[in-house]
C-alpha cells in the first residue's frame, strides 16, 4: 500500500480532492480519457519526441479531473459510491472486508492482462492487442467500480455513511 500512498500524494488526494473525483463528470471523464492516452503514446511514430506534449496535456488533465468537477459530499449515484468505496480501499485497508479484498485480487487478473495487452500494442504499433487490452482495462475497471460500490454500500449499511469530512 506504500506505492499507493505515493499515487495518491503525487494526484493531490486529500479529502476535498476524493469528494470532486466521486463527481460523476470526474469518473466518466477519466474513462474518456483513455483513447487520447493512447494516441498520445502511438504519436511517437509520427511526431517523435513531440508526442511528449499530447502526453503531458493528457497527465494533467488526469490530475486536474480529480480536482474540478463540484464535489460530492452525500454519494448516491453508482459512481460516486464507487469512488467513496475506492477511497476506504486506498486509504483504509484495515476496513475492507475480506471477501472484497479477494474478489478484488480476482478482477485485478484481467486488467493486467488488458495493461500486458495494450503495452504489447503500443510497443509493436498493433492496433488490435492495443484495443482488446484498452477494452480489458476498461471492462476490469468498471468491475472494479461495481465492486466497490458493493463495498461501499455494504459498510455504509453497517455503519453511518462515510463521508469526506
């Protein structure tokens, strides 16, 4: 959990910062936010080195998305429940039941093959590992949210909502 703390300091998430990124704007853009990635890395072949500005525009729109969008103080939409449930993951382990903690290790399995997959695509220029491991990611990401919904919900049953502050 070490590195995720790194994660988390380098994107600035404090509180206020998870309470926007449960924003459903914030979530859903961040998904959106996967075909330019990509085009950025595949830009190499064309522009060269320049593919590093496409690139450094798309990093930091992923840390502004966390910061920007109105916050959410009272989740009820499935993503923003999401997010509150990813927050209790990243930052309160000790609460994460463990049947979740084991299904999460399980969804995790085809994410890393679609992250395998789409560096195998974006290494070798291919573009059809680049889009059956982005569609990987994104399908193991979105299992990944409904999960922690399901979490999130469960402790929020068994307790009163967690909320940001």
């Amino acid at each position: 959990m070490a590195k995720l703390a790194v994660v988390q300091k380098a994107f600035g998430m404090n509180d206020d910062a998870w309470r926007s990124h449960a924003n459903p704007w914030s979530v859903y853009t961040r998904f959106a936010t996967i075909p330019p990635l990509v085009l950025a890395i595949w830009s190499w072949t064309w522009i060269g080195w320049w593919c590093l500005a496409p690139l450094a525009i798309v990093v930091l729109w992923l840390w502004l998305n966390a910061h920007i969008f109105p916050p959410v103080d009272h989740p009820t939409a499935w993503a923003s429940k999401g997010i509150y449930g990813e927050k209790i993951w990243a930052t309160e382990p000790a609460r994460v039941p463990a049947h979740h903690r084991r299904a999460f290790r399980i969804i995790a399995l085809p994410g890393i093959a679609g992250i395998v997959l789409l560096a195998w695509g974006l290494v070798f220029l291919d573009p059809w590992p680049t889009i059956v491991g982005g569609t990987l990611v994104v399908l193991a990401q979105l299992w990944r949210i409904d999960r922690l919904v399901w979490m999130y919900d469960e402790l929020a049953s068994a307790s009163p909502p967690p909320v940001g502050r």
